[in-house]
C-alpha cells in the first residue's frame, strides 16, 4: 500500500483531497497553477505538492459516568 507524503492512510489522503476539491467548486483560487479545470484533478497536485494543510485533531477522553452514593 503507497502512502502519501505526510498521510497516514490514504484514506485520510482522500478526505483531504475532497475537502479541498469542494472549496475550490464553491470559488476557491487554486493555490498552483495547473492547465487542469477539473476540482478534484486540482486538489489532488495542491495535497501532493504540500500546498494544503491540514491537521489531526485528538479525540477527546470521556470520562465514565458513575453512579454517587452507591454502596
């Protein structure tokens, strides 16, 4: 399996891909240039060329509810 550069899945490469590839079919400026006019085509060379960020958040710990006053 290829992973790409700074991805830990290629499913997160993906996601990212298609996030950027929505932003950029609601009016977003391409941040490269490219003869490509195809979002997806798009957002795909700005991932590989490292030109969007992006960020894995940590999921936050829930502690477990317990009952007060139990015996």
């Amino acid at each position: 399996m290829e992973l790409y550069s700074g991805f830990d899945s290629n499913y997160r490469y993906i996601l990212v891909a298609a996030q950027r590839a929505r932003q950029l079919q609601s009016g977003a400026t391409p941040m490269i240039v490219t003869s490509s006019t195809k979002p997806c085509r798009i957002a795909e060379q700005e991932v590989q060329a490292d030109k969007v960020k992006w960020e894995l958040k940590p999921i936050p710990v829930i502690a477990p509810v317990t009952e007060s006053g139990a015996a």
